[in-house]
C-alpha cells in the first residue's frame, strides 16, 4: 500500500503551501541519489517527490484528500455527476479510508442504495450509447521522475506503476531531452474498454527532480563555476560539466561573481528544434586558509591595488 503522502513529507494535513515545499527541499536535499549512496535513498527520494508533486497543486491535492491515493482512477467531474443523477436525498458512492498500520492509506468505495442503476450510471459518466453498451475506456494519467541525467539522454525503460488489480510495467520510449511537464502517450495502456469500445491511453506527465548542480529552465541548463581570484581576474580556460560531458569555457579577464558565460547549444537536446544552452554562472572563491607565503601575496596586492568595488563605476 502507497504511504500516505503526508507522512512522507513529515507534515500534517492542514499545512501550508510554504510548509509543503519547506519539507520538500529539506527532503530532496538529503535523499537525492548525487549525494545520498545509502541503499534505498533513490526509492525514498522519488516517493518524496511523488508526495510533493501531488500536495503541490491545490487541486491535485483536494482530489488526493477526498479520494485518497487512487484519486487519479477517479474521472474528472465525478462528484458533480454523481450529485446530479443522483438528485436529493438520493444514494451515491460512499468512501470509507483508514490508515493501516506503518502508515498505509487504503481507500475503499461502497454503492449505496438509492436505485440508481450502476451501469447506466457509469455509461452516463463515459458516453456510452446506453445501458449495457459498449463504453470506451478512460485516459489515465501518471507522473514519471526523471533525474536531469535521465532526461537528457533518454531511451528506453521500463517502470512500474500501481494499479487497482496491483503493478504493472510498462515499457516507455522516453525522448532526449524531455522536458518538466511534457507528457509521454502510451497508446491503450489506461483504462479498460467494456464491449467494442477503445481502450484508453495512459499519459506519463514527466517531472524532473531537483539536481544538486544544474538548475534547468526549460532547456536551458545553469550551473555554478567556481574560479579563484586570479582565475577571474586574469582569464582562463575552466572545465564545465554537463549532463552531456565535459567541456570548456573560456573566463574573459576581469569576470566577478555573477557573470554568466554561455555555451550555445551545450543544454538539454530537442528533437523538433534548437537545443538549450548552457550557462555557467561564476562564482569566486577564496582559498578558507591561507599559507604564509600566500597571505604575503595577498597583503602586497592589498598595498598596490587602488581597486575598490564599493566605489562606484565611472
């Protein structure tokens, strides 16, 4: 049974959307595979954002609240369907959720009687062409987390999703350079079709997961280079990572914190179109313990230097 999702994130169910996203990064910080080694981290760090991703949106989260971790095989529109055939003081479906023990959350659905034909009730919510009718299965949907690594090489996969009967796998094409948002169709993969009608489709809506060095903007990839002083003051050739490999950038003399150097072309790939790029940000360090003969260096161009960056530029 799916963790309830506010258990995952160590929150109560009445937090705010700030506590939500507070827990989120402490969270993804700690257990994010780049940085946590420990066996099951990488489980813990998608369950996490599998939690945050619903909690989220206040929608998502409203329909997880009434229906619990199945909300998403509930169809849109449900409640004001039911209510309206239904008419007043009439029967409908009842949910019942408690928490079993280790922190589940089950859900169970119960008719109650109220005279309403259960099919025909169903055929109403599908488009079926009447009772006992063939009716088309529903669209699904699911999230897929993808590392930036991931999404940028792409290729095949499989994964496994829960499901009302229990998991199942699927095989996924995923495209290089899939980005946060886009959804991947897998034709006839959702909801089951009864009679002649259609299966339906099962749509993975693609999240990237927060990485430790590269921050994505669409397909454009940021990250930090760290330069000493002499390197941002002299210019020099620096390595720069990508999910790509390695490549260079070249620090024009005088670079200071902030300044952003762009290798056209280095972000994340697109197959109908130009790709990102790459920005490295600078970013000047100093050395956190200086030697004798490096604090004289220091001292002497503290002498002869007339720079001063809090005057300001002419």
């Amino acid at each position: 049974m799916a963790r309830d999702y506010y258990e995952v994130l160590g929150i109560s169910r009445d937090a705010s959307a700030d506590e939500i996203q507070q827990a989120y990064r402490k969270l993804a910080r700690r257990h994010h595979p780049d940085v946590n080694k420990n066996p099951g981290a990488e489980e813990t760090f998608k369950e996490v954002n599998e939690a945050y991703q619903v909690l989220k949106d206040p929608e998502t989260r409203r329909r997880y609240d009434r229906f619990g971790p199945n909300f998403r095989q509930i169809p849109e529109g449900y409640e004001e369907t039911v209510g309206a055939r239904r008419g007043p003081g009439g029967g409908g479906f009842g949910r019942a959720g408690a928490r079993s023990g280790g922190g589940a959350y089950r859900t169970e659905w119960e008719f109650q009687d109220s005279g309403i034909d259960l099919e025909d009730l169903l055929g109403g919510m599908f488009g079926a062409r009447g009772p006992g009718g063939p009716i088309p299965g529903a669209d699904q949907e699911a999230e897929l987390t993808l590392t930036v690594e991931d999404a940028y090489r792409g290729g095949r996969r499989t994964i496994t999703l829960a499901g009302p009967s229990g998991p199942r796998n699927y095989e996924v094409n995923i495209p290089p350079g899939v980005t946060d948002g886009q959804r991947i169709r897998l034709a006839g993969q959702g909801g089951r079709a009864r009679g002649d009608a259609a299966t339906g489709d099962l749509y993975l809506v693609v999240r990237i997961a927060p990485h430790p060095r590269y921050r994505l903007r669409g397909r454009d990839i940021y990250v930090d280079l760290p330069l000493t002083p002499w390197e941002a003051a002299l210019g020099a050739s620096i390595p720069v990572e990508s999910p790509g490999g390695t490549g260079t950038v070249r620090v024009p003399p005088g670079s200071s914190t902030g300044r952003r150097l762009r290798l056209r072309g280095q972000g994340m790939p697109n197959s109908s179109g130009p790709p990102g790029d790459l920005h490295a940000e600078v970013k000047v360090m100093v050395p956190p313990r200086l030697s004798e003969r490096e604090r004289e260096l220091f001292e002497e161009l503290a002498k002869v230097s007339t720079f001063d960056p809090r005057r300001p530029r002419q």
